[in-house]
C-alpha cells in the first residue's frame, strides 16, 4: 500500500507543477496571475507611456521566483525517476548474477 501512496504524491507533485507552469505562462502573456495575484497589469503598465518601475520590478521578481520553483520542482522530480529507473534497471543483473554465483542458475 506504501508504494501506491508513494506513487500517487509523486503524481499529485506533477500535477501541482502543472498547474503552477499553466500559471506562469498565464501571468507571462498578462492574463490571470494566479500564483501573483496581478491581473494583467504587465501588459497594461508597459503599454503606458510612463510606467511603474517598481510594479514591473515586482512582476518581474514574481515571475522569476515561480519559474525557479518551477525548475527545482522538476529537477526534484527527475532525480527521483532517474534513481528509480537506475535501480530497476541494475537490480534484474544483479539478481541474475547473485543467482549463478550461488550455483541457483548453471
């Protein structure tokens, strides 16, 4: 049962990445900013002929700190799957081995 719950956070992990990637690139082209809360207001403000320096630089920060979580949450992810699929694959050849050295296989 331990793997399946393990399996279904790893899933729900994805999802919630997911769903914060859609976020970004929702808050990037100026629609709704769901993890920020602004609504379009990039867009807006840099249409302006003077615009807010320090909301840009606020967006901009908002932005950045989303797409770095954004990437240490994948790379999280990737380093699990890549140690998972490097055990499942040693693991046949280790057995394999073990059983031939113990006179199991001739």
């Amino acid at each position: 049962m331990a793997t399946y719950s393990l399996a279904n956070e790893r899933l729900r992990a994805l999802e919630d990445i997911e769903r914060e990637i859609g976020a970004i690139l929702q808050n990037a082209v100026g629609l709704e900013g769901i993890l920020t809360g602004f609504r379009g207001t990039v867009i807006l403000e840099l249409s302006k002929e003077k615009t807010n320096e320090r909301l840009l630089d606020r967006q901009a920060a908002a932005f950045t700190a989303s797409v770095q979580h954004v990437e240490a949450e994948l790379s999280a992810q990737i380093r699990y799957l890549t140690q998972v699929c490097v055990v499942e694959r040693a693991t046949p050849d280790d057995l394999l081995g073990r059983w031939v050295r113990e006179g199991v296989l001739h």
